[in-house]
C-alpha cells in the first residue's frame, strides 16, 4: 500500500497517456506473484532464462558466403551498438532510454563489457549481426557454475533468415567453451516476434527459470480510481 500510494502521487505530477505500476517476479507459485495478483496485476510478459550445458558437443555452423566474423576494435564499438539498436527495435523490451547516448557510455564502463569475447558479423563494411558474450560474476555466485552469457543476440532485417543467428551463437558457445565455461545462459521473451525461443531451443537451450513481467494501469480519471479504491 506504501508503496502503491506513493507511486500514484508520483504518476500525478506528470501528464502522460498511460500511467503504470510494474513489478517482477518468478512465475513459478509463490507469495509474491499471489499477491501482485490479488492486487490487480496482470501478467504482460514472460521472460526465460535459459542454459545450454553442452558446449562440448557444440561445432561451428557455417556463415553464409560473403558474411565474416572479425575481432572487435575500439572503433567498432559504436557501429556495433548502433546496428544493434537498429535491429532490436522490434523487441517488446526496446527502449529509446536503452540506447541512448547515456547508456552507451555506461555500457563501456560495465564490468560486463567484453568485446574480445564478441561474435560480430561483417558483410564489407556493414554489421551484420552480433552477440554479445560475458561472463557476469552474479551469475557464477547465484549458481554456483561455471556459465557465462550469449546475450543481445542480433541480426538486421537484410540478413535475417540465411542462418546468420544459428552461426553466431554456435561460436560464441565455443567462446564460452573455450573461456573454460560449462554452460551458456540467455534470457528470451516468449513472445519475441523473430521466434527467437525456438531457435535457442534448437541450439541447445533449455529453460532454467520462468518470470514474469507484471502491470497494473493507473491511469484512469480520479474518479475512476476512486471508485477502484472502494
């Protein structure tokens, strides 16, 4: 209720067409979700996290011809964000907050930020597609394994649908392989609208944990939200 309340006087200072309480958590049973859902939240997304714990058995698939991996330069680092911006737009989880100016300095300074570890996609001059490996020290903790992460997995609209995701993934599973890890995490929305689950589970993934992304609309007139409180 605290929280809620404060909340709705801060939603009160600022005029917008849609005005929101978020939260987060596991879908899986238990109080948190029983209680969001009690108090009217609704579940608009749902996100994996997924781990492939068979990078031994992982090979190389092939890129299509003219299509080349090259090893990340300072100098690429903006390309590559920009491309990826470009190609994630689609994404339900896209914002412009995401990849502003602001975040790509914050991405340089991450202690997650790993470009030798990258596996980006060249055709001449242009970005093809990406992904992004790491290895996040929570991640290694919370688990107690030795995993690291294939992440914003990219691919621009021109080159889609030629096998380039599939060939980026399997090396940077090798990456992780090769990095001494045991497995590869990543984290998908269900409904991505490139089908992207359906590629990660071919490529060996498999779901470890189910969340839930959860909303509640405040938006309403005072009247309306008046009569909610009765």
């Amino acid at each position: 209720d605290l929280a809620e309340g404060r909340a709705r006087k801060l939603a009160e200072r600022h005029r917008a067409p849609g005005k929101y309480l978020d939260a987060w958590c596991s879908f899986d049973e238990n109080p948190w979700k029983a209680l969001l859902e009690s108090r009217g939240y609704k579940a608009k997304a749902h996100i994996l996290n997924m781990v492939n714990t068979n990078l031994e058995k992982v090979v190389p698939l092939p890129l299509p011809p003219g299509i080349e991996v090259r090893k990340v330069e300072p100098g690429h680092y903006r390309v590559i964000w920009e491309a990826a911006k470009e190609a994630l737009r689609d994404e339900l989880s896209y914002t412009d907050e995401a990849y502003s100016d602001n975040a790509f300095k914050d991405q340089l300074k991450s202690d997650t930020f790993s470009p030798h570890m990258w596996q980006i996609a060249w055709d001449g001059d242009q970005v093809v597609g990406g992904v992004h490996n790491y290895i996040d020290r929570h991640d290694v903790d919370a688990f107690n394994k030795k995993w690291g992460r294939t992440e914003k997995i990219f691919v621009r609209r021109p080159w889609r649908r030629k096998g380039v995701a599939s060939a980026l993934i399997s090396r940077s599973q090798i990456v992780l392989r090769e990095a001494g890890l045991e497995g590869a995490m990543l984290m998908v929305d269900v409904d991505n609208p490139s089908k992207a689950l359906k590629l990660y589970t071919k490529m060996g993934y498999e779901v470890l944990e189910h969340f839930a992304f959860y909303r509640k609309d405040i938006g309403g007139t005072g009247s309306e939200r008046a009569r909610q409180r009765k």
